[in-house]
C-alpha cells in the first residue's frame, strides 16, 4: 500500500526525539523520513534569508492551510526545531507563508499563512499547497522561526530538482526540503537548527 502525506506524519509525530543517537537511529530505521542537513556536526544554523516583500505580521495559530487553496496540491511540510547540539526547542514560534496555486500572494488577508509552537519534542508541521512558480524565483516557502526568547531566523525552504533553482540567487542546497511523493500529494522534511 503506497504511503500517505497523513501516514507520514504520523510517522513523525510517534517519533520519540530524544536526543541526537536517537534521531541518527530513526532516520535509519525509518529511510522515508531521513534526516535534513542538520546538527549532525554540531556547528551549522539553517541559513537566513530574506523574508522578502510579502511578509505580514500577526499570522493565525493555524497549521492547515489547505483549505485556503482547495485547487492546489496537497503537501505536508514538518520537521523539528533544535539547537545547534541535537536538543529540541520545544515551544518555538514556526511561521509560514507562501505564494497560491497561481504564483499570488494574499496581500490583504492571512490566505495561505500561519504560525505555530512547537511541542515538547521540537515538532512542527503544515498542511498547505504546493507554492505556484512566479517571476524571478523558484518554489519555496517563507519561514520564521524563533525559539522560547531568542532571536528570529527568517528563511526560505526550496524544492528539489527545480529547473530554477540554479537561476534564483537566494537559493542555497541547504535549504532544500527532503521530499517523498505520496498516493495524496507530497510530503516535506526539513528540521530548523537555530
């Protein structure tokens, strides 16, 4: 039976995150869900970049977004929130906005933005669409992340395998989220390192 974005996740939210051994021995025994570039050695941030010219503050508390785009294609994004040793942040803002199904942001209302916390575990996922390509730049998704009293990392993930991802100058490899193709849409992973 092919896997589903729903049975994915549910992969990843009975994960029991304890500490680096454990995330090392999950990706290992679970190859669907490895890990993203992270804190395997211990001294590398996600890397910043800009939040661009369509951030809004003050997005909902909401992690299903879906609903916002019903023609689009389904994805799930999720990872985890963690400190540059492994440990995860739990109770970290994870925010996220992006461009519809036609390449459009929304400039008025919060379609297809929203924020979250993290759990006690460092997790964080959305349910939303696949961002349409537009003028200039390759798909991704805007996050802002920030940990219980820390700084704000502003960053952008990208798709792999994307014909412009090599003309987009914010693009970076390490940002790249690790994508599985399921039987109702796609499933992202990407763990924040801040």
């Amino acid at each position: 039976m092919p896997s589903t974005r729903r049975s994915l996740l549910t992969a990843f939210l009975t994960l029991p995150l304890i500490d680096a051994a454990r995330m090392k021995a999950f990706a290992q025994a679970a190859p669907e869900l490895p890990l993203t570039l992270a804190c395997d050695d211990g001294d590398h941030p996600t890397p910043e970049r800009e939040a661009g010219p369509f951030f809004r503050p003050n997005s909902p508390l909401n992690r299903d977004l879906y609903p916002d785009a019903p023609g689009g294609e389904r994805i799930t994004v999720a990872g985890f929130v963690l400190d540059n040793r492994c440990r995860p942040l739990g109770g970290s803002l994870v925010e996220i906005w992006h461009a519809d199904e036609n390449g459009d942001y929304d400039s008025v209302g919060f379609r297809l933005r929203g924020h979250q916390f993290t759990d006690t575990q460092g997790r964080w996922w959305f349910n939303t669409i696949v961002p349409a390509l537009y003028p200039g730049r390759t798909r991704h998704f805007h996050f802002k992340v920030q940990r219980p009293g820390g700084r704000v990392l502003t960053t952008q993930l990208y798709f792999p395998r994307e014909p412009r991802n090599a003309g987009d100058r914010l693009f970076d490899e390490a940002l790249l989220l690790d994508m599985k193709q399921t039987s109702d849409g796609k499933f992202g992973r990407f763990d924040f390192v801040i």
